[in-house]
C-alpha cells in the first residue's frame, strides 16, 4: 500500500471488520426528529407528527437508515414532553395515535426504521399513578411505585438527603398531605414535575415492558432510553458530596467523592436483560439505544452486552476536545470497548441536549461546550466551527459502527447563541438561577425554504421558539444542489458510506510522519483512507490518492494538493 510505503509510516490495526448485511442496527445511520421543531402541518408554531410524515421524503433521499423521534406523548410538557403523563397516548400538540400510524406507514413505504423515545426514569407529576399517590398514605401501594422518603429532621422538614436536581436545585419536594399537613418527599432528578419512579417495584417493570409490547405492536423498530443510567438509584440514599450532571458526567473520583448514587448503579442492567428478551420476541431485529452517561468507556459497554442493549451513544466522542492525539485515543477506547462485548459503536456529535457541534467547534474550548449560550456570553467564531464541524462529520461518518445525525446537523445549522431570554423554555434556566441558558438554541424549529413563513417550517410563519434571520442561508432549499453545500455533502458521504461498507468496515490508524503527532488524524477503513487535519496549517497529501470527498476546498494542483487545517477527506489509491 503506498502509504506504507512512504518513510516512517505505519499502519496498526485496531477493529476488524464485520460482515455486510447482519443486523442492520449495527452500522444504521439514524437521524434525530424533535418533533416540535420538525416540521409543522397545523400552524400553530408546534412541530407535529403528521409534519414529521410530510418531510419524510427528505430523509429518504438525505440516505439515512432509520428515525428516532424524541417524545410525542401526552405531557403538560413542563420539560418539552420528557415528562410524560400517558405513554400509550400522543400529547393533542402532536396529533393523534392515527397519526403515528400513519407516520410508521410512510416510513415503512420509504425504507425507514422508525425508534421511539421512552423515558422510564421519571413521569409526569400529572401522570395518572402520581395523581393517586398524592393523596395516599406513607407506605401505601401509590406511593411505592414511586420514591417517598420521610424528612429528616424532628418534623420532617429537610429532605431526606443532598440529592441535587440536574436542572438546579434541590432534588426533593416536599408534598401535603389530604388533612393539610406537611407530609413525605419525593424525589425528581430532573425537574419539580419529573418525580422520580421507583424501579425496585415490580409494578413499575411490569407496566413498562407492557408499554414497550404497546408501541411494538404497532410497528416501532426500537427505543431510545431516556436516562438509562439512572433507573436504580443506591437504595442507602446516603448524602454524597458531588454535583449530579448527565452529560459531564459527575464529580465521582473527585477527592473525598464517591460514585454518584443515582446513576450506573448494578441493579439496571437485569432491567435491560428482560427488555431484550421482550423485543426478542418480536419479528424484525428490533433495537435499544441507551442514553447512558457512563463514566467510563467499559461502563458504557456493559450496557450492550450481548443479552441487553443493542447500542449506546459514544458520548466520550463528543465530548473529546478537538485536537488529533484526544480523538484517536476516544476512537480507539471507544471501539475497544465495545468489541469486547461484540458490539457496535455507536456515534454521536450532537443531539437535544448539547449546544450542537457547528458551534460547539467555534469556541475557544472546544468538547462538551457550556449548556447553552447567551446574547451576553463569548460568542464562537462561525466560520471555524462551521469548517470543523464539516470535517468532524466526515470523521464520524467514516467510523465502523453506528452514526445518529440530529435534525439540522446535516443543513450545517449552527445554535441560536442570541436567543431572547424570555423566550426560553428549557427549566434548566430558572432551575439554575438563570446562571445556564439551557438548551432552547439547539432546539429552534428547522429552516426548509428560505423565503417562506418561519422558512417553510410552518405555514402561518408562527414558531414555538424564534428562528434567527440568518438561518434562510441555511435553508434545506437554498443549499439542494448547490455543489459544496453542507446538505451536499452530507448526502454524498452517506451514499459513499452505504457503497463503501464503511459502517461494518475495519479501522487500522496511520501512524508516523503522517499521524497524530503532526496535527493528522488518519486511518483507513475497508479500502478508503480518512485524513483530518486539525493542526494550524495545510499539510500535503500522499501522491497516489483519489480523492473521492472533502468537507473543503484543497490546495495545490492534482497531484500536489494539501489538506487545509481543520478539512478531512476520503480518498482511495488511484487504479
């Protein structure tokens, strides 16, 4: 191989390939649908499901392999329906349980597998299981489906541990009893309307596997877990000293702090043992995906072993710093880890949660990124983050395994950083003092036609969050066909993808003169070769190669061309 043959360059092999045309959850590209910023069909400014079913063809022809749509349950949506009050039924924003079926028609006419979000750690406080615990007795079968806990102190007036809430604040509430007095505490991880389920019950096993039959049975391909890491909670509810995050992980490991109680406790993994053996059941090669913030890349794992999980977000990838040595290394721990259990991995640069990559990319820092971003705060440099993120999708795309892309990943749309603070939505804001913005910037509702009411995303030019002027250049319309566009690109490397088998392919990292050390991320997979530069300036390209796809222009002549900081490629040996 001729790049093996230049001077003091090595190929070391780290993943072997798989064979084409196994389980199709394996190497899937999945998109993401919020669908309250999808696409809305009723002009109320709320995406809806039978907007979601209208836009499917874009997905289709964008080449993606299945849809994960975020919650479209009944919810008082206090926490943009992850806070869910039926799960058999679609919230009236949305549209009907007809509509959902309608919508698994279509994908199914096109081609596509269709996952549904579950949130299994906590429900709505309007759920109907909660509505009868308020009223029951400490210690009654109400209340144990979920966690009440006395308070400490001589009156029960202090909750009874330090927990904090994700969103900010404490992670118990006080409730009244029906005489009027002050009663329990229960716990929310999450928001004041999110109580805390108690999965040490067999009622509440019992009625989620019954959920998955439900939505299985009208056709769903799998699940996303919503907080998978956290059903079980260490049943001691002793006081810990560390601030529970989901996406920075916590402060376990920390001097004097332990491992956060409430999350990766033992006792989930036996509930995803039973789950499996549900959509075993079912004909289709149905999939879990879980949403499981482990702290380290063999405790993701264990969450796909080969009787559990079918996926696990690689959250440790996109998190990574942008930089050629941090990357192999997750790369490389990422994949290890996962084929010890004999799975895929499974990769991700943004979703719902974080401020998404096109601006992540921009800032001084880069990785996770802050929770949200203001009018007020360090504003990122957009053109940088728009060339690295370009690139850091090729990177992703290229990798063995599985790739989610969230909505608008593929426009190149960037986050609202100037979104008004009255307008946000997210309880992160308030919960937090105000202190973090949330995540209502990477949730704006999608540009699809640039000279067109709320471009083109509702008819009436209505929109739940304000879309910034600017997005009509990002607009699915104006970058369809338009050679270079990020849209363009995006669909050229999926169909590349789907040609070359890179999703069950191999990945051997190119080391040396040509590697890591010089700001070059390289590595080959089946027979394409994959380089991103992240160093500060242009390196030369090997003689040889076909360039096949760039996120960027090169430099130099045929022959002579360099590859320009932060721009990737894929490329094959000529002839």
């Amino acid at each position: 191989m001729l790049i093996e043959d230049t001077p003091d360059v090595r190929t070391t092999l780290i993943h072997r390939a798989d064979s084409p045309g196994g389980q199709w959850w394996r190497s899937a590209v999945i998109y993401q649908v919020y669908p309250r910023s999808f696409a809305d069909s009723g002009g109320d400014g709320i995406g809806d499901l039978p907007g979601v079913t209208a836009r499917l063809g874009h997905l289709s022809r964008l080449g993606v392999d299945a849809v994960w749509l975020s919650p479209f349950y009944t919810s008082p949506q206090h926490d943009a329906g992850y806070d869910v009050a039926d799960y058999r039924q679609v919230d009236p924003l949305f549209g009907t349980l007809e509509d959902a079926d309608a919508l698994l028609a279509r994908a199914r006419t096109l081609g596509l597998r269709v996952l549904v979000d579950l949130v299994p750690n906590h429900t709505s406080d309007e759920h109907a299981w909660f509505r009868a615990a308020l009223p029951a007795p400490a210690g009654s079968g109400e209340r144990a489906r979920y966690i009440f806990r006395d308070g400490r102190g001589p009156d029960g007036a202090e909750a009874p541990n330090n927990w904090r809430s994700v969103f900010g604040g404490p992670a118990w509430t006080r409730v009244t009893d029906a005489d009027g007095t002050p009663g329990q505490w229960y716990l929310h991880l999450f928001d004041v309307h999110q109580p805390d389920l108690n999965w040490e019950n067999e009622e509440v096993r019992a009625e989620f596997e019954a959920i998955l039959r439900f939505w299985l049975d009208r056709g769903v391909d799998g699940f996303r877990v919503d907080v998978a890491h956290g059903l079980v909670k260490d049943q001691g509810f002793e006081d810990w000293a560390g601030h529970a995050e989901m996406i920075a992980g916590d402060d376990a490991g920390a001097e004097g702090v332990g491992p956060a109680p409430m999350w990766d406790q033992p006792g989930v993994h036996e509930i995803y043992r039973r789950w499996h053996q549900v959509l075993a059941s079912y004909d289709g090669d149905r999939a879990l995906v879980a949403e499981a913030w482990a702290d380290t890349d063999e405790a993701m794992a264990r969450y796909i072993r080969p009787d559990e999980m079918h996926q696990a977000f690689n959250f440790d990838f996109l998190c990574t710093q942008w930089s050629a040595p941090a990357l192999k290394h997750s790369i490389t721990e990422g994949l290890a880890a996962c084929d010890s259990v004999g799975a895929p991995t499974t990769w991700v640069l943004s979703n719902h949660d974080v401020v998404r990559a096109t601006t992540r990319l921009g800032l001084p820092t880069t990785g996770k990124g802050p929770n949200g971003i203001g009018a007020d705060d360090p504003q990122p440099d957009a053109e940088l983050g728009a060339r690295r993120a370009r690139a850091a999708a090729l990177l992703m795309l290229a990798l063995p395994g599985s790739a989610y892309i969230y909505q608008g990943e593929e426009l190149g749309l960037p986050e609202h950083t100037a979104l008004p603070d009255d307008a946000r939505q997210d309880p992160a804001y308030w919960r937090s003092g105000y202190t973090e913005k949330g995540r209502d910037g990477c949730r704006v509702p999608l540009p699809w036609e640039a000279d067109a009411p709320a471009f083109g995303f509702s008819p009436t030019g209505a929109s739940w969050l304000p879309q910034p002027t600017a997005w009509a250049a990002f607009a699915l319309d104006a970058q369809k066909g338009v050679a270079g566009s990020s849209y363009e690109l995006f669909r050229k490397a999926l169909r590349l993808r789907r040609e070359f088998d890179l999703g069950t392919g191999s990945l051997a990292w190119v080391e040396g003169s040509w590697g890591p050390e010089q700001g070059l991320l390289v590595f080959t997979n089946r027979q394409v070769i994959v380089a991103v530069n992240i160093s500060d300036g242009p390196i030369p390209l090997p003689d040889g190669l076909d360039v096949i796809l760039a996120s960027g222009e090169l430099r130099g002549e045929l022959g002579h061309q360099a590859l320009p900081a932060d721009t990737a490629v894929w490329a094959v040996l000529e002839g």
